[in-house]
C-alpha cells in the first residue's frame, strides 16, 4: 500500500512504500497524518517490555523539514501540450484548429532576439504560419495576432 507524503504545509510530495513511511515515523519525521492506519508494521520483541513493536502507518503523512521554494512554482513551467491547451490548439495567426502533431510553440518576440522563452511571450501557430514569421515580430512579417498570450489559464492541466 503506497502512502502519500506531504510537506507540512500540506502540499504533496510524493508517494512512498510503507516501509519508507515507517522509517519517518521511527525517526520522528512525520508532524501529522490524516486518515485511517492503512497498514501495521510489526517488529521484535523488547527486552524490557516483552511487548512487540507495532507502527501504524496512515494513509496521509505529513513529514517535517522545511520545502524547497521552488518546489512550488506559482507558475507551471511552459510545456508545448500546456500551451497547446491554454490556446485550444489554435493558430495565433490564420485561426485554424489543428491537431497537437501540426502545432508549434511560437515566439511573438523571437528567442534569438532577446524573446523570452515564457508564457507570455509564447503562442500557438501552425507549422506553415510559425514559418511564414521565422525570425521576426509579427509586426515585421505584417502578420496579427488573433488573440493575446495570457498565464489566465496555463494553470489548467
């Protein structure tokens, strides 16, 4: 049974074996757990007791330590399928719909030109526009856009 790790402030991180999951515990790493022991681990028997020692592993742990800041982009990073869907695979340029094989990521500010490789200034363009516009601004291959980059819905996906 897997079991997801989240950091305390309870963002996901990963998920782990029990066996992992109980290492945290027996080192004292885990701040809280939500949800029912999905599993028991069982190990020897004490000395001074003579009980046997148990942990209960959750579901849910959340493990101590502090996050990496950026573990935790407020923007997702910039991938060709995002972008394709934030644009609804349209071309910037003609208007056309196209399937995900025939679309390019396009540069209104070209990266050779000190464009930056970023959700604002990237759009959606068909291979046949985005090669009409090569290393120029639209405005220097007299092409306009159709529609504005935005970062409004690069968090879809």
């Amino acid at each position: 049974m897997d079991v997801l790790q989240l950091d305390v402030s309870g963002r996901p991180q990963a998920w782990i074996t029990a066996r992992e999951a109980a290492v945290l515990y027996a080192s004292d790493g885990v701040a809280w757990t939500l949800g029912d022991a999905c599993v028991v681990l069982r190990g020897g028997i004490q000395r001074r007791t003579g009980l046997q020692s148990r942990i209960e592993v959750h579901s849910i742990i959340a493990v101590r330590g502090s996050v990496p800041s950026r573990a935790w982009r407020q923007t997702p990073a910039l991938s060709n399928p995002k972008l394709f869907v934030r644009d609804r695979y349209i071309c910037a340029y003609c208007g056309g719909q196209f399937h995900a094989d025939d679309l390019t990521r396009e540069h209104i500010q070209p990266t050779s030109r000190g464009g930056l490789d970023s959700w604002m200034n990237c759009i959606t363009a068909c291979r046949s526009c985005n090669g009409h516009k090569a290393n120029r601004t639209p405005e220097e291959a007299r092409m306009s856009l159709l529609y504005l980059p935005t970062c409004r819905a690069c968090t879809r996906t």
